[in-house]
C-alpha cells in the first residue's frame, strides 16, 4: 500500500504545473487569438515569486470579477494597478520594451503614445455599458481558469479585449 501511494504521489507531482507554464499557456492563448507566434521572451523575465504572485493574483481578480458588481468591477482597476507597482524592478527591466508586449499592444490600438488615461476611461466606459456581457465574461474566464484551461482563459480575454478595446485582428475560437 505505501508503495502504490508513493508511486500516486509521484505522478500526480510529475503532472504538476509551474507559475511560470501556467503564465506561458495563458500568453499563448492571447497571443495566438491575436495570429501572434506564442512568446518566447516574457516568462524568462519572471522569477518564480513573482511568477506564483501572478498566478494567484490572476486567480483572485476573476474570482472578484466573476462575482462582482459594476462598482467592483470599477474597482479592479485600482488592484491591478497597485500589484504592477509591486512587480520587482528586474523583471520590469526586463520586460521594459519587449518586442513582443509592443507587437501584441499593436493589436489592440495600443503603443508608446497611447494615452493610458483615456484607455481606462475607454474600458471603464465599456463594462459599465455592457456590464451584463462583461460579468459572463469573467464568469467564463473563472470558470476556466478554475479548471486548469489556461490558454482558453488567454484566448477568450484576447478576444474580449479586442471586444472592448477595438480590434485589428479577429478570429473564431478553435475550441
């Protein structure tokens, strides 16, 4: 019995996923909804801790999100905002210019002069307009996420955002 259950164990933490897959999978996902090759040079930047700070950073904003109100919603903007202020300043440094950040903001209408205030005005805008639409949104994207479907969780937001945002790429989901 000891060795059937160390056996169990094993595998079950062979199958384990790490921050940093999960982070990849998810950038996959957003990356090919936008006909983007899959990013080879942002996780690389991210150490484990901060890798682990994401991932359950990510998990706590679309619970919040999926359950919130208009006001909550709203709210998140400020969350999200205060975490990034807790990104340490190698990965920023690392990550400041990535070619491929910069390809995929392309995507959505977004560069190094995009006007970060009137892109939140814009989305604030957006979910208190469609709030009905933008709450089954992170309904899904939780329910996703939950489940382990990263790349889907990627993949959908990619597709939200271009639904928000405007879009200069749109293709149907291949799930």
């Amino acid at each position: 019995m000891k060795r059937f259950l160390a056996i169990l164990a094993i595998i079950l933490l062979a199958q384990a996923i790490t921050d940093k897959e999960i982070i990849q999978q998810a950038l996959n996902g957003l990356f090919e909804e936008n006909k983007l090759p899959d990013p080879t040079t942002i996780v690389p930047c991210i150490d484990d801790d901060t890798a682990h700070k994401l991932v359950v950073f990510g998990g706590e904003v679309l619970e919040k999100a999926a359950k919130g109100s208009i006001a909550d919603l709203v709210s998140l903007v400020a969350l999200i905002k205060g975490f990034g202020d807790q990104i340490p300043q190698s990965v920023s440094d690392c990550l400041d210019g990535n070619k491929e950040f910069e390809a995929l903001g392309l995507k959505y209408g977004i560069d190094n002069n995009t006007d970060t205030d009137a892109l939140e005005k814009k989305i604030i805008t957006y979910v208190t307009l469609h709030y009905l639409e933008v709450h089954k949104w992170f309904g899904d994207l939780n329910t996703n996420w939950k489940a382990g479907k990263y790349y889907q969780v990627g993949y959908d937001g990619g597709s939200y955002g271009h639904k928000v945002l405007g879009s200069s790429v749109s293709i149907p989901n291949p799930t």
